[in-house]
C-alpha cells in the first residue's frame, strides 16, 4: 500500500484514544503516503485543543467543528454566529459534523434539526463545506440540505452507511459522498452496492478513526493510515488500480475542502 497519495478526509486524532501516540499516528500517516486529513471537533471541549494541534500540524491537518447531533443534553446550544466564530481559522475548513442521528434519538427531533439548520446557515455565511452526520436518517438529512440549497456550499455525507438510491438523492442535491471502513466489511453489501454506482469523482475517503477500523484491520483501533485499505476497496469495486482511486480521492478531497496543493515533502 505504499506509494500512494492518500487523504484521509474525517478523523478524530484529537480524541483521548490518541492521547499516548499521537505524534507517532501522524508520522505514520505521514509514511503512509497521507497529504494531510481534517480533523473533527464535537463538541466545546474538544475545540480550543483542536486548534493547538493544527497549529502544530500547518499545512497538513486541517480542522472542522459543529455541535454533534448525537449530544442533546448541553449546557448551550451554540448559536448562529458562535458556530460562526469556531470555524472562522482559516485552518478550519468546514462546519460539521451536523445532521441528524435516529439511531440514539428517535425521531421526531426537533431540537436536532433546529441544530442542524444553525449549521447549515453558519456554513453559508462562512462559504465553507458542511460535513453531515445522519446515523438512520441520511435520507431525511439530504431533504433539509436540497430544501436549504446546502449543495451551493458542499456537503458530504460522512460515513455512508445507506443504499445506492439515498446516494443518487444526496448527488442530485449536489453534495459528496464519505465512504469509510464500514464499507469493507463483509455484510455490507447495500454500502459496497452503493459505493460501486457513486462517481469516482464524488467520493471522499475517510476512517472516521479511531471507529470502523476497516478490513484487514477490524477490531483494533482505526488511524488515518488505515485509510489505503478503504481505498483499496473502493478502487476494487470501481474496477481501477488502487493508485488511482487514490490519487482521485485525494484530489476529491483536496477539491472540497478548498484546500492549497500538499506541501511539499508530504
């Protein structure tokens, strides 16, 4: 797997799971053949020491913040202008992850898709990409983004976990779609259905680490090198060399999230 150009577009090597190895995961990213990764803030917490690690990372990590959907019981629910405010770096080049999740709160929610249209509008002001998060609910989470021209801006559907139809639904709506290691086990087979009718060109690579480590890896803690091993996958069911289906990730990603060529070295 080495020799390849690999972006790893959502991560979260700022979560505790990293905390003894950090510096030694990006080195191995960095080895790995990865021209850099986003990495995605949850909550307030996480977004001051997010901030330190991309400072210390230029040009090669670059960051992300929303308020998660997952997390209904908050202190504060950030307004408009405070999402705003979180993503205004330059190094932070998207608002997410927002959306929708069905799988720890059923629906109706309405507190969550008020969040998320604060989001999406924060996204619009900052002409940055959105990064979703729709656990059981991409398809309804695609509705709000067509209703709210969200595809002017970008989103991607991060960890795709649906059919070929949603994906068709969320590419019409203009967005991207985040393929992960979930795709690469074996009872996925409406993923990999899926992932096979996507354009190259519409895809984003991702690990979503350290979760859904992929194959051969399951079971260990996922890091954004494990990324070659999805892109392997992917570029097994587009019937293309693994180089390629890296390069264009990479190129996908790069594209998105409006970022500068790699630097140089990387």
């Amino acid at each position: 797997m080495t020799g390849m150009r690999l972006f790893d577009s959502h991560c979260h090597i700022n979560s505790k799971e990293f905390d003894e190895d950090r510096e030694e995961v990006i080195a191995r990213m960095k080895e790995s053949g990865l021209t850099g990764a986003v990495v995605i803030g949850c909550e307030d917490p996480e977004l001051k020491p997010l901030r330190a690690l991309l400072s210390q990372h230029p040009g090669y990590l670059w960051g992300a913040w929303a308020l998660h959907p997952e997390y209904q019981d908050v202190d504060h629910e950030p307004t408009v202008e405070e999402i705003c405010s979180a993503n205004a770096d330059p190094n932070f080049v998207a608002v997410g992850e927002t959306g929708l999740d069905y799988y720890w709160h059923k629906p109706p929610c309405p507190w969550q898709v008020e969040r998320f249209l604060r989001h999406i509008e924060a996204a619009k002001r900052l002409g940055k990409p959105l990064i979703i998060h729709a656990r059981d609910a991409e398809s309804e989470a695609v509705d709000i983004l067509k209703s709210e021209n969200a595809g002017e801006t970008g989103f991607v559907l991060h960890c795709f976990s649906s059919t070929a139809e949603v994906a068709k639904k969320a590419l019409d709506a203009g967005g991207m779609i985040g393929i992960n290691g979930n795709m690469t086990f074996k009872r996925s087979v409406a993923i990999q259905d899926a992932c096979a009718a996507i354009p190259m060109d519409r895809i984003l690579a991702e690990t979503d680490c350290p979760y859904l480590a992929p194959v051969p890896k399951r079971g260990r803690r996922n890091e954004p090198s494990f990324v070659a091993y999805t892109v392997a996958k992917i570029a097994a069911l587009h019937q293309i060399a693994a180089e390629e289906a890296a390069r264009m990730t990479e190129a996908n990603a790069r594209r998105f999230f409006r970022l500068p060529p790699p630097v140089s070295g990387e």
